[in-house]
C-alpha cells in the first residue's frame, strides 16, 4: 500500500489501551496527544479517536477507538460505506486478518488546511466491539512512516480475552 518495507530504524513499543482491551505496537517517539492539539487535529467531536498518539507536532499520529457492539457491525457494510464516502478521494482498501479477525485497511490522501494527510485507516472486529484506528501523516513524513503506520495497525491485538 505504501511502496516499500520500513528502513528497520523505527522503534516500536507495545501501547496497552486498557479502557479498549487493546494493544498495539507505536513508534517509541509517540506520546499521548495533548487535548488542545487534538482539538485542532479533529474539530469534529463525532469523528475524533478517542485515543490519539502522535508526534511533537502532530504530523504524524495514531487515533484509537471503539465504534459499536462487534454483534452490531457489518464490517464489509463499512468499508463499503467509506469507500463511497471518500471516492473523491480515490482509496485503495485491502481485505486482510487482524489478530484472527476480518479487517479492511483502507488508504486514502485528503487536503488539511496546510498540507496533504495520507490515511490509513483499519476497520477491524474483536470479539466484544468494533475497532477503527487510523495512522495519519503529512506528505513530508510518508517516506518515513508510511509503512511504519501499517504495521502498527496490523499489530493490533485484542489483550482482554
């Protein structure tokens, strides 16, 4: 999706999200996002992650959040509903596995007020809940954690089973 294997140079950590029963593997130098960046980073209240870890700027980071009850989702009826709603956009998504459950991972470039954002975001189910995280990153960072981004989506893990 994104070229080319990551350099090796990019230090993971395991990110346990307790309150979601997850974790997953973040580049070490990702911290929590401070509120008033997340703030500006997701205006909107009703789309924002309810877990955001990023960079010092912002420029790159990883959003983390429960959707629904896994009994009340049909993931291809999702991927499908996001496809059509960035089609401008032009998206690729890919069909794949996640910690033993169906998952889309779909990419996709969009405009920000001051750069262009590359999207990658995973719909994925657990066995209690349905699961988006998302890893984002300005055009100047997509050389360096494009592929970075992938695999930490695809390591996630669901820890309370």
């Amino acid at each position: 999706m994104c070229g080319k294997a990551p350099k090796g140079n990019e230090v993971m950590k395991v990110l346990n999200v307790k309150a979601l029963g997850l974790a997953i593997n973040i580049p070490e130098n990702f911290t929590k996002m401070p509120d008033l960046l997340a703030d500006i980073k997701y205006p909107s209240l009703k789309n924002k992650p309810k877990f955001i870890y990023s960079i010092d700027d912002g420029a790159v980071s990883l959003g983390l959040t429960e959707k629904a009850s896994s009994g009340l989702v049909d993931i291809d009826v999702v991927k499908d509903g996001m496809l059509e709603l960035v089609k401008a956009l032009k998206p690729k998504a890919l069909s794949l596995t996640v910690d033993g459950n169906k998952a889309w991972l779909i990419v996709f470039k969009s405009q920000a007020r001051d750069d262009n954002i590359l999207n990658i975001q995973l719909f994925t189910m657990t066995n209690t809940k349905f699961v988006v995280g998302t890893f984002n990153m300005t055009d100047k960072y997509i050389n360096q954690y494009c592929d970075v981004g992938v695999l930490s989506l695809l390591s996630l893990k669901e820890t309370s089973r």
